[in-house]
C-alpha cells in the first residue's frame, strides 16, 4: 500500500469521528506530544488538548466534513501529507500539513499538524 494511501486510512478515521462529534475519537489519531496549530484557535499541545480543542469543534460537527490527502511521502519512521479539508460549506475549508511518525506497532500518528484556512478573509 502507498504512504498516501496509508494515510488516507488514517484520516478517514478522523473524518468520521469528526462526523460523529467523537472529540477522543479525533484526538486518537495524534501522538500524546503532537501539536496543532490552527487559524481557528490558539495552538494546542498533546493529545488531551486536542480532545478539548476537537470538543469544541465538533458541537458543530458538519456532515460533509471532507479531508483528501493531495501529496504524501515519508522516509523512515517519519512521514507527512497536505490533505484539503472542508467542511461541505462556504467556510471552513483549507489544507492541513501534517508530520506522522512511526508507532512501535508499525502504524502512524500525527506529531505535528499545521491546518491553513483558504477562506476569504473577513
């Protein structure tokens, strides 16, 4: 299976949480030490912070949540991919650039993730 495929998997795990409200089911996919960075809200740091930043988030959870990997590569146990997210509406949507690293079972989480907002701005 591709690195990009792999990571659509995982990602795929994400939308559907998302989807759903799962705040922890969201988290799941991020190392205990990842970090957020957002344009929608201040950083968050490890996973208990980005359960309570996806809490939010999904209170209003969209439906057509959307995120699509466009590149992917990796090298090691470090691995990386753009994806476009969007939330079905006219705000909301942009691109995530995210650093996954290796877990000791052989699978991948998001270390970092950098989310960039394509709205218009106000």
């Amino acid at each position: 299976m591709s690195i990009s495929n792999e990571l659509q998997e995982l990602w795929d795990i994400y939308v559907a949480a998302y989807r759903a409200g799962d705040a922890a089911g969201c988290a799941s996919i991020f190392t205990d030490d990842a970090e957020m960075h957002s344009p929608y809200a201040p950083p968050a740091r490890g996973r208990a912070a980005i359960e309570a930043l996806h809490g939010f988030w999904t209170q209003h959870a969209a439906p057509d949540k959307t995120l699509a990997v466009i590149e992917a590569g990796g090298s090691g146990d470090l691995a990386w991919s753009l994806a476009a997210y969007s939330e079905g509406e006219s705000t909301g949507n942009g691109t995530s650039l995210s650093v996954f690293q290796r877990q000791a079972g052989g699978g991948w989480l998001i270390r970092m993730c950098s989310l960039n907002s394509s709205d218009a701005a106000e």
